[in-house]
C-alpha cells in the first residue's frame, strides 16, 4: 500500500520523485550553510593572517555569488529529474542558464570591485597621483554597466534566445523609449562632462543657481549637494551644462568689501586717519593678503561719509573667524581715536 502511494503520480511525476527531489533541496541548502560558514570562518581567518589585503576583499566578494551558485545547481539537480510538460521543461532549462550567467557575472562585478578597492583606490589617494575619486567612480560604475550588459546578453543568448532579433524587434519601442528618455540622456551626458571637465570634486562647497553648499555624491545622471542648512538637494547634471558653476573651495582667496560710514562731522583729518587705521589693520594681520588691500574715501551718503574697506582672506584661513577678528578690531581702533559710525537721521529746520 505504502509502495502504491509513493508510486503515485502527482503533475506528471510520482511522490517518491518529488521526495527525492526535496531532499536534494534541503542537502543542497545545508550545503550552502555549511560553505557559508567555512567562508566566514575558516577561510577569511586564514586569510586575514597572509599580508595582501587581496584575497580577504576577494573571498568576502566572492562569499554571496558562491552560496548562490550553490543554491541554483541543487535546485538544477532537483528540477532536472523531475518531468513537466515539453514546454515547462524548455522555460526551466533556459531559466537556470540565464540565472547562471548572472551568478557569474555577479561574481565578476564584484571581483572587479574589491580590485579597484585595492588598487585603484589607494593609488587615488597618493600626492603623486593622476586619479581622483570622480575618475575611480566612473570605472567603477562603466565597469559594473559593461559587464552586466554582457552578462545579461550573454545569458539571454545562451539560454537560446536570439538576442538580435529581440533588439531588432524592440527598435521601434526603442526610439519611442529614447524620445522618452531625452531628459535622462542630457543628465548622463552632463554626467561625463562633470567626470571630463572637472568643474568640483567631492566635498567641494559650490554655487549653482540658488543653492550653496558642499557636494556630497556625483553620479551619472544626478548630483547631491549638501546645503549650508543641511539639506539634501538633488541636481539633475544636465544643469550643471546649462548654469555657472561657482567652486568656492578652490577660490585662490575669499574677497570681502565692507563699507565703514562716519558721521558727516568727521573732519578730513579724521576721514585720514580712518583709512590709515583700516590699511594698518590689514598690514598687520597675517590671515588676508595685505598687498591687495584696498582704502579709500568712496562717497557722499544720504547720512554718512563712506569709506570702502576691501580685503582678501588668505586660502585655508577660516572665513567667519577672520571677519570677525578684523571687524573687533575696526570697532576698537575706531573708538580709541574718536571715530564715530553714522547711523540713519534725519534733520528738521523750522522757519
């Protein structure tokens, strides 16, 4: 009785048949646990011990493609005894093929990954170098979209599709894709021209358009600036082909202008004196440039005599500290000789 049940036929194969094949499942997944552990265990211990960082970055690369790999070739095994109808059998076959040619990928994606981590990388971050992280970031992610196109086109002509007649079908939805897609096109190309041209780096701080603030993430179609707020702001790159872009941080120095206005009862000796105590303030200070300071007596106001202080801070000096270091000092050296600042007023005269 027993053996008639196991005889049984359940979708065109007998129970004994799909036992079988859930065991191969489930002694396939206790391999995988297994090979698993011996990854993280036993391998990388013993690679941590070796002095290249190499083999560590390419087991733990290739630890999730392995287990995976491992996981498909039992349910292959499992699914391959086991018998549907012809055309079940075909998708499933093709199926496997496909999903092995994107383990493998995966793999290959990931090894070209830990190998940029240990050499390109490093090599970035040298003085002597000719690479900076945008380049690195380029190769990484155009490695990663090559590869993956293979892949998949491999895998889809493998698994016994005809990859060319597909993109020859898909020819007229193609164009009506690329005319949907001109946006993303111009933010891809903006892209290339931001990694070409090199207009800013991360961390840079930049302007563009209304927003101020350092650059947190440069991608292929978007930019992440970090605002002076704190925000997030996400910039299409096509934009960055379209606007001035205005790099702070690699400003040779930060030009400040500050309009002093005294009193109109200053007399000229004193307006003199102002301008000697603002060129001596700059001569003396070690954080600005003191050769392209700039003084002078600009104008008649509605309420006060203007005089036009110009200074430039020196690169690498902290802007907000040195203004009002120099502004304290305006205030005290004025008040020591009796210089007054104006303020709004108005006189009346009754006949």
């Amino acid at each position: 009785m027993n053996l008639e049940f196991i005889q049984k036929q359940v979708y065109h194969n007998s129970i004994a048949d799909w036992l079988v094949s859930a065991l191969i499942i489930t002694v396939t997944l206790i391999i995988a646990r297994l090979l698993y552990i011996l990854l993280s265990r036993v391998v990388k211990v013993f690679t941590s011990k070796t002095e290249t960082k190499l083999d560590d970055l390419l087991v733990d690369k290739l630890e999730t493609p392995a287990i995976f790999c491992t996981i498909l070739i039992g349910l292959n095994v499992a699914l391959e005894r086991l018998h549907f109808t012809p055309a079940s059998d075909t998708y499933i076959h093709r199926a496997f093929v496909f999903l092995t040619a994107i383990s493998i990928t995966w793999f290959l994606v990931r090894v070209v990954h830990a190998l940029i981590e240990e050499y390109l990388r490093p090599y970035s971050q040298r003085e002597d170098n000719q690479l900076d992280e945008q380049v690195i970031m380029l190769v990484e992610r155009g490695a990663s979209l090559i590869l993956w196109t293979l892949g998949v086109i491999a895998g889809l002509n493998n698994a016994g599709f005809d990859v060319g007649a597909l993109i020859a079908g898909l020819g007229i939805g193609g164009l009506a894709l690329a005319l949907a897609a001109q946006d993303t096109v111009k933010n891809i190309f903006g892209g290339v021209m931001v990694f070409l041209d090199k207009p800013f780096k991360l961390g840079d701080r930049i302007k563009i358009g209304s927003f101020d603030g350092f650059v947190d993430y440069i991608g292929i179609r978007s930019t992440r600036i970090k605002t002076l707020e704190g925000r997030i702001v996400t910039i299409p790159n096509a934009q960055f082909s379209d606007s001035p872009i205005e790099n702070i941080t690699i400003e040779p120095a930060r030009r400040i202008v500050t309009v002093l206005g005294l009193v109109y009862e200053t007399s000229p000796e004193k307006l003199q004196e102002a301008i000697r105590i603002l060129r001596n303030i700059s001569d003396t200070s070690t954080r600005v440039i003191n050769t392209d300071t700039l003084v002078f007596f600009e104008n008649f106001g509605a309420y006060s005599l203007d005089i036009k202080f110009v200074y430039f801070i020196r690169k690498g000096e902290e802007i907000f500290s040195v203004q009002s270091e120099i502004n304290t000092e305006i205030l005290k050296r004025f008040n020591e000789a009796g210089l007054q600042f104006a303020y709004p007023t108005q006189t009346l005269y009754r006949k």
